[in-house]
C-alpha cells in the first residue's frame, strides 16, 4: 500500500527558507515522476514542481529561481527547497506520485506553510 508522508513545514518570514521532505513507501520510487502541488485557501490545487525518474524537472513560473525539487532514490524520498519564501506562497503543501504515461497517482496528506511577518 503507497504511503506519502510531508514533513518540515511550518511558518517562516519573508525572504527566508524551508526544506520540505516527502518520504514514501510501498512505491517503486526509483519508477514514479514525484511532484509537489500546493493549495492556497479558497484557490486550486496547483503545480509546484515535478521531477522525472530521469530527474528532468518541470517548475511553476511563480517559483522558478527560488524552489529547486531533488530526489534520493536510495531514501525513497522527494524534496523541496523553498528559498526568498513570499507571502504567496503560504498554501498547504502536498507531495505526488505518479506512475509514467498512466493515471496512477498517490498523495500525502500535505504540510502547511505559512510566510508571514
């Protein structure tokens, strides 16, 4: 059973820098495309970032130059590196898992961040 689990959340000023950890099982990791998405109140769940099994990586205009998405096949896990963190960008945080060229997909649970103060 595919099991997400989002870690390292959490509320950080502007300008300032957080590390989000997406640590998965019961997936062939090393096989899926891992993407993270994110969902202000009252707005849609949107694209952050995507990263390939060949680690070609795809970002949102809004956070191209300041979010890079990294993977670590031998920990089954997805990151997040979130730098010049603004207020737009507070949203809760949901790590994907995609099969290639099928609809096969998992999500976490998703982890709040909050740019404020």
């Amino acid at each position: 059973q595919a099991q997400l689990v989002e870690s390292g959340g959490g509320l950080v000023q502007p300008g300032g820098s957080l590390r989000l950890s997406c640590a998965t099982s019961g997936i062939i990791f090393s096989v899926y495309t891992m993407g993270w998405y994110r969902q202000a109140p009252g707005k849609q769940r949107e694209l952050v970032a995507t990263i390939t099994n060949v680690r070609n990586t795809n970002y949102a205009d809004s956070v191209k130059g300041r979010f890079t998405i990294s993977r670590d096949n031998a920990k089954n896990t997805v990151y997040l590196q979130m730098n010049f963190l603004i207020p737009e960008d507070t949203a809760i945080y949901y790590c994907n898992a995609r099969y290639p060229n099928s609809r096969v997909d998992y999500w976490g649970q998703g982890t709040q961040v909050t740019v404020s103060g």
